[in-house]
C-alpha cells in the first residue's frame, strides 16, 4: 500500500513549531489558509509519515550513538514512523486543514474558502 512520508516542523527544539523552509505540508497548510488551493494530488485513504525535523534529527543522533558503542559487523537500519502509532490519512490531514482555513482564514478570500473542500485527485 503506498505511503507519503515528510519531514514537517519541529516539535520541541529548537522552538517549538521552527521550520526553515515553506515546502511539504507547512506550505500546502499556509497555500490553504490563503484559499488559493483547492485540489492536491493523492489517495483519500493514503497514510502520511509526517515527523517533526527534531525527532528525525533526535533518531540519527540515537543510530550514530548505538552503532559507535555497538560497532556491529553487519548493516543496521533504523526506521522511524509515526503511521503505526498516530496513523493520518491525506484525506484526514487536508480534511482538517480545510476546516481550520475556514474557521482562521489567513488571507481575504473567506468566501472562497468556504465555498469549497479540498479535493484530492489520483
């Protein structure tokens, strides 16, 4: 079954909500508060990845840690995911961005906003 996985905002450090670029869901979050996006490519029922930068930062410290102290002979892999524990659908995710945009619009297009949901599209 096929996934999206992101590396989105920070959850704790350095701030709280810290993100140094406008790409993956912060961006499509904010292009949805404006009300100038009203279609996304994907699968409703799709589960998205999506993990802090901290907590995948966090992870690589944790593997580099285990691997210097283990120093194992064969390869390791790490995996880090947040479906099995506090699984989103996109539809899920976008549903609830649509919400909130219609509730806290950033922009001056109320009306456009909430005269539509957002649509994916496979």
């Amino acid at each position: 079954f096929p996934y999206h996985w992101t590396v989105t905002a920070t959850y704790d450090e350095p701030v709280p909500g810290w993100i140094d670029n406008w790409g993956g869901p912060t961006e499509r979050m904010f292009q949805i508060g404006l009300g100038t996006v009203n279609h996304m490519p994907g699968i409703h029922d799709m589960p998205i990845d999506m993990v802090p930068a901290d907590m995948v930062v966090n992870c690589a410290i944790a593997a580099a840690h285990k691997l210097g102290v283990e120093k194992p002979k064969e390869v390791q892999v790490f995996n880090l995911a947040s479906s099995t524990v506090n699984p989103v659908t996109m539809g899920q995710f976008f549903g609830g961005s649509s919400v909130t945009a219609t509730k806290y619009p950033l922009g001056k297009n109320k009306l456009f906003i909430e005269s539509r949901e957002i649509i994916l599209i496979f």
